[in-house]
C-alpha cells in the first residue's frame, strides 16, 4: 500500500500552493501562496522518484534527507517527516518560504530533468513545519543536562540562532548579542512580509528564548560594549554580523534625495509592519507610494525591493539589470512574481548617473545601455556599454541594490588580530569555522560576503559542534 502512495510522478503533475492573484496580494504585506491541504500535500510529496542518488539532497547545503521526509509525507506520517526534517535543518518553515529551490534542491530534481515537473520540495517542507507548530509537535529546547561554559554569539541571524540553538540542546549557556532591537537579522529586517511573514520568525526566537539562549539587544559592539570584554566573559565566542554595509557606486547625482539604500527601505517597510515609528518613512522619503520607482540590480534584495515597491502604492517600478533574464542572480521564481504584479524589467542597463532638480530632488536615472560581451572569469558574459546610446528614465525614487559588503570588524572592534581577507571577511577555517583568534569562530555572510540563509544555517551549525568539540577537549577540561 505504501508504495502506491509514491513513485506518481507519471501520473500526477507539479502543483504549487495556490497564488493568490497579482491584483489581490499587490495590496498587502502578506505571503502569496497558500498552504496545500493535507491530501494535496501527500499527493505531491508522492510524486518523488526516491532517487538511489538524490541530487536535491547533494544540492541542499543542509543535505537535508528531503527524499526520506518526502516519503514519510507521501504515507501521511507527518511528525516524523517534520522530526526528520528537524534534524538537519534548525529553521525548515524559513527555508521552506525563501530558499531559492529552483537553484537548489528543485533545480535538481532527477525527474524535473526528465520533462515530468519537480517536485514542490520547498512547499513540502513549509507545509510540514508549518504541521508541526499548529500540531504542538515544536517544544521548547530542553537541554538533558546543563553544562557551565558559556559562549558569546554576535548576531542574531540565521547563522549566530542555528549555532545557538545546537549550543542550548547542548547544555552550554548561550548569549547572543545583537544591535537591532529585534533578533533575526535580515530574516526579521531584510526579507519582505509577503515571503516572510514576521511571526514565524519571532515564534522560533521565542522558542529559544524559552530554551534558556539569552538576548541583548541594541548592543552595539565597540561602543556598548568591547570584543575583549565579551571574550573575557565566556568560554568561547562566534562572530555571525552577517555584512550590512551597501555596496555603492560612483556616480553623477548619487547624493540627491530619492537615491536611496536597498536595506534601509526594506528595513523601514518591516518596521512598519511590526508598529514602529519610522521618522524617515512617514516623511515620504523611505515610502514609494505615487512614485516612479526605479531598482537598480539583479539579486535577489532586487526582487525585494520591486515588490515591496508594489505594495506601498509606487506609480511604476522598473528594475534595471546589466545583463539579461538568463545572467540574472536572482530567484526565477521571485523574478516571476514581480512580473505578475507589475514591475518592468529592463535588461541590459547600467546606471550613468542621476539627475535632479535645483533643490538636489531626483527627477531621472541616465541610464547606459549595455550588450554582452566575451565570458568573465566566473564564466558569465561581461556587460559592455554600448557608447551612444545613453537615455533618461524618469524617477522619483532610485533604490540601490547592489549587494553589500563587510564593515571593517577589526578596526571597529578594536581587534587588529582579527585576521580578514583582501575583501574584509573574516579568515576562518572551512570546516570548523575557528578563526585566527584563539576560541573564536566566524560563521555567515561575515565569512562567504553575501549569501543565502540557508548556508549560514548550515555554518552555524558546523561552528557549534566545532565550539562543542572544544569546550570538551581533554587538555582545557583538564585545566580547569
């Protein structure tokens, strides 16, 4: 009987959630697809070809058991889909909703390149989750025995919580220090609503809290308090700022009002939703509503910002990319949905520069048109300008996502030994994550610049069995 339930993939095609419609979710804040009934979630499931060699598995960062779990689903057995699923991933309802499946685990899917469709993965493990918190299956980390070391985390995002919440079920006491006044980094502050919706981030920093993982927030380390301070206060400490630090250009009119900071508008969009006052927002500045609204990037912060844009009421928004659809970094899917609700893509352009009014107000981006070149070192084809054919597109507001950067942690935190790379993250060891410093690790985008949560998940995790391996190393228990 149990195997009826699988291998339908010849007979049952792909079906995503339901979307609601463009003109509906355009109006809110909220997450576009639904969730699949439980019938529809075991059909689905079922049509995994339980692969003897799964690429969706090898492609997932995590290695998530994603054929087993999908199994399990398929047979209706969903708390231990949800406990196999647990295992491997701290936050599997979060990759559910933002991993980009389609580069990962889905992308490689054996029997989407057969032509049959891949299987909904990521939809799966969101309904799975999602199952489980509804279920009361989700408890409070409940450590068998505790243990007296402590360890430092700073950041609180998906790298600095994943390590802390292996350190807890550990025993170990962990204190994460954080500079926003809400955990989870760009989770909580960076990705949109209508992908992420807030409260299922804070019901698992809320979990942890329950678990005994201490947060202090609006602590900004190296001015409330010093790396060396926080180094002599614990047994072991883990670096996860991620990189916030905007990557910019230089440009004619880039300091005219309206040229503004991809994170500092999603940021203000998400502290909207949550009830905060936002100064910058409420003035108009941070709000693209009756704007024309121009993005300028290709990423995935990008696909945030356009959309975002729609739903604040923009007059138009257009997303320049200097290279085309097939070069674009960003998720297919979200590239998709941007372009049901709206927004234009204009491929093969670059900014020149910005133009304003007498008071320094943005009236227009000067815009290059670019065409592709020979293949760069990573294999991709250079854009080149196209000389002559520069034009003006009317703008009210110009948002920058060109990705983001390391902040120079060693001369902030006034740790000169803090060894970094000729791009400014931080040298850590590939495996272990131990950084040059003696009992310091560094997991994230701090250590791989600008990445997926997913992988910073996975760093997190590595770092804490690594800082586990340490604090019961023979020679320091000996010492004490």
């Amino acid at each position: 009987m149990a195997t009826q339930k699988l291998l339908r993939f010849v007979d049952v095609g792909k079906e995503m959630p339901e979307k609601r419609p463009p003109d509906l979710r355009s109006e809110d804040f909220g997450e576009i697809y639904g969730e699949y009934a439980a019938d529809k979630a075991a059909e689905q499931a079922g049509r995994c070809s339980q692969c003897g060699v799964p690429y969706c598995q090898s492609h997932c960062p995590l290695h998530n058991n994603i054929p087993d779990w999908l199994m399990l689903t398929a047979q209706g057995r969903l708390q231990e889909a949800y406990e196999l699923s647990q295992a491997t991933n701290t936050f599997p309802e979060i990759c559910g909703r933002i991993c980009p499946q389609d580069r990962l685990c889905e992308g490689n899917c054996v029997i989407e390149q057969a032509g049959h469709g891949t299987v909904t993965i990521g939809a799966v493990e969101k309904y799975i989750t999602d199952t489980a918190w509804d279920e009361g299956w989700v408890k409070p980390i409940a450590p068998v025995s505790e243990r007296g070391e402590s360890v430092a985390i700073i950041g609180a995002g998906p790298g600095g919580l994943a390590a802390a919440d292996v350190l807890r079920r550990a025993g170990v006491q962990v204190t994460v220090y954080d500079r926003y006044d809400r955990a989870g980094g760009l989770m909580t502050y960076g990705i949109p609503g209508f992908k992420l919706e807030k409260p299922v981030v804070m019901r698992r920093i809320e979990q942890l809290e329950k678990g005994g993982v201490e947060f202090v927030l609006n602590c900004n380390v190296g001015d409330d308090i010093s790396f060396d301070a926080i180094r002599g206060k614990h047994d072991a400490v883990l670096i996860a700022t991620g990189v916030y630090k905007a990557r910019d250009i230089t440009a004619p009119g880039v300091g005219a009002d309206g040229v503004v900071r991809a994170l500092d508008f999603l940021t203000a969009s998400n502290r909207k939703s949550f009830g905060d006052d936002v100064p910058k927002f409420d003035s108009g500045d941070l709000d693209a509503r009756g704007k024309r609204v121009v993005v300028i990037g290709g990423g995935d912060t990008a696909m945030d910002c356009v959309r975002t844009a729609v739903r604040q009421g923009a007059k138009s928004v257009r997303c320049l990319y200097r290279r085309d659809r097939e070069n674009m970094p960003g998720s297919r899917r979200e590239t998709q949905n941007a372009e049901e609700e709206g927004v234009e893509f204009v491929w093969l352009t670059a900014p020149a520069g910005f133009v304003a009014d007498g008071d320094n107000v943005l009236t227009g981006v000067r815009v290059q048109k670019m065409r592709l070149g020979q293949p760069d070192a990573t294999g991709r084809r250079s854009p080149e300008v196209i000389e002559g054919a520069d034009y003006t597109e009317d703008a009210d507001m110009a948002i920058m996502a060109l990705g983001f950067e390391p902040e120079e942690l060693p001369e902030l935190w006034d740790v000169p030994e803090l060894a970094v790379t000729r791009w400014g993250t931080i040298k850590a060891k590939f495996n272990t994550h131990e950084t040059e410093l003696p009992g310091v690790w560094a997991v994230g985008d701090i250590v791989r610049g600008a990445s997926l949560v997913v992988w910073a998940i996975r760093d997190g995790r590595e770092a804490a069995d690594s800082i586990l391996r340490y604090l019961s190393a023979p020679a320091r228990v000996a010492a004490e």
